[in-house]
C-alpha cells in the first residue's frame, strides 16, 4: 500500500487462462504484414496461436483467441491524471515512455497568514527520468534550480522543487523554499519516498493568479526499465521493456516491495531471449540488420486500479504483439513477419481439418479510424488518418469486397504517440482482420516445435493448400 495507492489483484497464471495457453495448440491462416511498409506477402502462410500440446487443442482455444489474439482496443482504457485529482486513497500513477500528465494533491497548506499556499502534486509511484516541461495551464515555465523565470508575472512569486521519486530522497525544507518555512504538518519525515513529486509554493498576488490556483501538468519522461541487451537500468520508452519491467515490478534494484504494482513475476520468469528480439523489433524498422528508424515506442500513463489484464493489453497495443506464459516463462512477440519456422502436411494429422473462410460481419471492417495522444497534439487526444485513405485503391477494394458498405472500427491507442506509429498499428489491425481463413486440427508431437506468433507452412493436397 503506498502513499495514495491501492492493492491491486494479481493475474493468476494457473487459472484457466494458465491452463488454456500451455495446453492448446490453434492455427490461423493469415498473410502476415512486412515490417517496414506493411505490404502484404503473396503466399499463404499460417500462424501459430500457441506452443503446446497439439493433443488438446479443444481446451480453451476460446479463451486464447479472447485474450491473446490482438483485439482492438475500443475503451482507449485508463490513460491516467488527465486533470489534477485530489483524494485520500487515490491509485498510484505508473508513466512508461515520456507523455504529459496531471497529478494527485497528496498535501495541500498556507503559511503566513495565507500569504503562501503549499501544494505537494504526486505524478508517479515511482521514480522517473525527469520532470521535462511544468506548465500553469497551458503557460510552459522556464525554472533557474526551484524559482521560476519566465513568463514574467510568475517571477519572484512561485517556487518549484523537483522529487523524481527515489528511494532515498529528502523531504522538501525551508532551504528548498528561500527561507520560507513549510506547513507545520509537512515535517522532515515527509519524503514520500518512491514517489515522483513536485513541491509547488505559490505567494498570493492577484495579478499573478487571476483565476485561483493554476492547473499543473507535467511533460515527463517517466520509468527507468531493465534492459537485457545491455544489463543496465536506465530511461526507455521502448515497448518490449517496459513490459517486462511490468511483469517484474518489485523485484529488480535494491528495494523489492516499494514498486510493486505489477505482477512481481521473478526475473527468472520471463524469457528475456525473446524480450531482446522484441526489443530489437521494436527500436528498429529492418530486423535483424538492425537499421532504421523506430518501428515500435510506448508513451503514456495509467493508473494502479487498471487490472493487470487490462494493462498487459493496453501496453501490448504500442507494439501490436503478444504477450503469453508458457513453459514456465513470460514471452513476447511483437507485430513483425519471419520467415515459416516450420512445414506441415497430411501425415502430421491426427484429426479432420475444419476450415472457416469468413466471420460474421459484425467482426468485420474495412476502415480504421482512432486517437492517439502526443506531442503532435499537444498531449491532446486527436484522430490520425484514416485507413486506408478514403477513395484510394485500397479503400474502393476493400468497400467492393464487402458489398459497398463501409465498416469502421474505432482504435484507440492509449500508449502511441505519433501519428507514423498509429498509423503502421492500424494497417496491422485491418490486414489481420481482412485475412479470414482459418484452419483448426490435432497435429501430432511434431506441433510441439512451434509457439505462439510463429508462422508454420502446411500443404494439404486436399485443399489446395501448397
């Protein structure tokens, strides 16, 4: 229990989920999406849902095509602080990646007769990278150490101290304030230790503050994540980390409980052989050369009563992959076409074949449309362009195949911050959903090869599947 935070209930791994996703084995025909343009290959290829026991495929593949099949994202889900909060019990902020944010009034006080009012704004409940831009409303301030400088009616009458939430930091003290002395309550036991703060001091002057106190947001550049190809902590907003510093909160760096709201998976837990390609995948557009701009990146906040269902699947959206446990470890994958990594044909059966050539058209669309939130916007939730362009080849084929009906889904994603980005997610979303073959068997222990996300080559003679 932190400060303001609240107990979360951790994703049982042995539930059914658990149990569904190291027993099931499904595969799904799709063509899979390049990885720098998302072009479309011309050979059928089939994906794999899971990398168990192809004995069992009946069990739960409901479950898993619920819950590890990339969804859309329709809530936009919990995207944290908007608006500064105020409250005694209030959840914790978890920031990844950089974004702006408000925060929660965790103590508030005047001293000197009302002359200055005192305001303690917790952003995170843990420690971040930096406070990059403090905005009064949507006026950014330049700061000279804790006094503000510019705009010039704020000079000489606000202070701001810093706290990025370490383990070890101080309470904020007269010093800290030019000799002002804080409220007699705020003692120097106050360190609201493992929270990311700012101390705001604000001397009364009409002219300064015509309308009340000012609503403080923050650009910040948030969470320090482990990163395995280096074995070295430090600031990221690639999604792969910040996932597996999800899964391992509070149980890396010295202190093993104050960061715990996560899922506390030991270390040993996740794979971190696919956690360093997923990353790689994600810092870089031609994998495995590793050149390239940015493929993948995880920007935004949200807020510890988000359950660790919905997190993992909020998180996942930044990168357009998956996220399973298996064999005793957490794996990952993110969106991007390898090479077949394994053949199938008719003597691996060990049951019929059932095909589905289409679903229902309630799960069928033909334009993405959605919001992301960054810096393009000003931190303001905005639509990125739709896909495909209206009238374009794409879209007029598209509209043909479906009888001139046009069917949009709304996706949001919550932790992408650039319209390139939502733009490659989406164009990964329509293309799974328009590839609608699939194919479901028992294949024999050959089957135990393969695991989740890998793309297998099956010919059956039969079907006309060479």
């Amino acid at each position: 229990m932190g400060l303001f935070g609240l107990d979360i209930d951790l994703l049982d791994r042995d539930s059914q989920l658990g149990a569904a996703i190291t027993a099931a084995v499904a595969f799904a025909v799709a063509y899979y999406v390049g990885p720098a343009a998302g072009s479309t290959l011309t050979k059928l290829q089939f994906a794999t849902q899971s990398a168990s026991a192809a004995y069992a495929f009946s069990l739960g593949t409901s479950v898993l095509t619920k819950a590890l099949m990339p969804q859309p994202e329709l809530s936009g889900g919990d995207q944290g602080y908007l608006i500064t909060q105020r409250g005694s019990t209030m959840p914790h902020q978890v920031i990844y990646g950089k974004t702006r944010i408000a925060s929660g009034i965790v103590f508030q006080g005047t001293t000197d007769n009302n002359k200055y009012l005192h305001s303690v704004l917790a952003f995170a409940g843990h420690e971040i990278e930096e406070f990059e831009t403090i905005y009064f409303n949507d006026e950014v301030l330049t700061l000279s150490g804790n006094d503000v400088t510019a705009p010039a009616k704020y000079v000489g009458k606000v202070k701001i101290v810093k706290k990025l939430g370490t383990t070890t930091q101080s309470a904020v003290t007269s010093s800290d304030l030019g000799g002002v002395t804080p409220p007699s309550q705020w003692t120097t036991d106050c360190k609201l230790l493992a929270t990311a703060y700012l101390y705001v001091m604000l001397e009364f002057d009409a002219d300064a503050f015509p309308n009340g106190v000012p609503e403080v947001t923050a650009v910040i550049k948030g969470k320090k994540v482990y990163d395995p190809r280096t074995s070295t902590t430090a600031w990221s907003d690639n999604p792969a980390l910040c996932l597996r510093d999800y899964l391992t909160s509070g149980k890396e760096g010295t202190n093993t409980t104050i960061y715990n709201y996560g899922l506390s998976e030991d270390l040993e837990s996740v794979d971190d052989d696919l956690v360093t390609i997923a990353a790689n995948v994600c810092d870089h557009l031609n994998y495995p050369v590793l050149s390239g701009g940015t493929r993948f990146s995880l920007n935004g906040a949200f807020t510890t009563n988000t359950t660790p269902y919905d997190a993992i699947q909020n998180l996942s959206t930044s990168m357009g992959g998956l996220l399973w446990y298996a064999q005793g470890k957490w794996r990952m994958k993110p969106a991007y076409y390898t090479s077949p990594v394994l053949d199938l044909n008719e003597d691996d059966l060990r049951s019929g074949i059932s095909v589905n050539t289409r679903h229902s058209r309630r799960d069928n669309f033909n334009v993405v449309k959605g919001t992301f939130r960054g810096p393009e916007s000003d931190y303001q939730p905005s639509d990125f362009p739709q896909v495909p362009v209206l009238n374009s080849a794409t879209y007029d084929a598209l509209l043909a195949a479906d009888g001139g009906q046009e069917s949009v889904i709304d996706l949001q994603l919550p932790f992408t911050d650039n319209t390139t980005e939502a733009r490659r997610l989406s164009r990964i979303t329509l293309e799974r959903n328009r590839q609608q073959l699939s194919v479901q068997a028992t294949f024999g222990l050959k089957a135990f090869q393969v695991q989740v996300g890998d793309i297998i080559r099956l010919t059956n003679t039969r079907l006309g599947f060479e």
